[in-house]
C-alpha cells in the first residue's frame, strides 16, 4: 500500500494536525478512511492534496462550508469556471465588509481609549462606561449645558470631557452617542438667542 498514508503520516505530508483531520472528517471535508494497514487507519495519498486545498482556502477567508461547495464544484464535471468565480467574487465582497467593519472597531477602540485620562477611580472609568451603557437608551446623565450628538465614529471629534456610548448598527456599523459640553453655538443656534 505505497500510495496510501497513515493519519499521522498524512498529518505531517499536509503540515496540520492529527485533530485537524479528524475534524475535517467529523465535518464531511474529507472521507474517513475504509482501509487498515497493521490495525491502523490509512489514506489514499491524495487527501494530502485536499488537506492543502482545504488549508489554503482558510486562509483566504473561506468558511468550512464555502470550502465544501468549492470541492464540490471541483468534482462536478457539470461546473464551470464562473461558477468557482462567483464564489470568489463572494467572497472579495465579504472580506470587503468585514475589512470595513473592523476599521471601525478600531476607530472606536481608539476614541475609547482617547477618553480615558488614567487617572482617578475605576468607578469614573468612561470606556467602562461606555460599554455598559444601554444602547437603546437616551443619554440620562445629559446635563442642562451638554448637547447630544450621534454620529458615525469616523467623523467623532471627541474632546476631553465628552461622555459617550459605543453602539453597533446594522445599517452604518459601529457608531458613537455621545454627550458634550456646549462650547460654541451654530450660526442659527446664535441667530435664535439674538431673537
């Protein structure tokens, strides 16, 4: 049985662990194995290559079960190219997304980060406060001179003294609410106070 491989074997020809093929198994990726060879549990050496197609895809962003509709293309003598670019298409856009949605995760890391000055108690802590707020919920620590702003985080111009809460919307991503001391009035806000 030269062209076959033991589990352990065929774990270090595809440079992944004896538990990750195992997996693979238990999620239908790869076929368990019929044949024995001394009582042990062999594959055809080909899986090796399936292993590595399987690796590769994860790291290009491809769920378990995108890679099971790409092997099952591959095998589906009735598929076309478009159908494997469609998929990769799919996926660009995906990543895309994800791409974006991370940026402002960071951005609101930082502008967290940007409203704590370190020092006093942990009771006074803003990024503690922030993620403890209700999101649904208006501002009820607003005070008689803080205005209420809601704005997407990437134009934020958070100032010292600003109290905010940090919220995730389905439409525009992660997006801050936030309460600031009136420092300046708009054009129409002092045209109003004249009249």
């Amino acid at each position: 049985m030269s062209h076959s491989l033991t589990i352990g074997k065929l774990a270090k020809k595809a440079d992944v662990s004896t538990d990750s093929i195992r997996f693979y198994e238990r999620r239908g990726l790869l076929a368990e194995p019929t044949g024995t060879e001394s009582s042990y549990r062999v594959y055809p050496l080909e899986v090796a290559g399936r292993l590595r197609f399987i690796k590769k895809a994860q790291k290009l962003g491809f769920s378990l079960g995108e890679i099971q509709e790409l092997l099952n293309l591959s095998r589906d003598p009735a598929a076309s190219k478009a159908d494997v670019k469609r998929k990769t298409v799919e996926k660009i856009e995906d990543i895309k997304n994800r791409i974006q949605d991370l940026s402002r995760m960071l951005r609101a890391l930082q502008l967290l980060n940007e409203s704590c000055d370190e020092y006093g108690s942990i009771v006074e802590c803003p990024i503690l406060k922030a993620l403890a707020e209700d999101d649904d919920h208006e501002c009820h620590h607003k005070r008689q001179d803080e205005v209420i702003y809601e704005r997407d985080i990437d134009r934020h111009p958070l100032v010292p003294g600003d109290r905010c809460i940090l919220f995730h919307d389905d439409a525009k991503g992660w997006m801050l609410r936030w309460s600031s001391p009136q420092r300046t009035k708009t054009g129409r806000q002092r045209k109003q106070s004249r009249s």
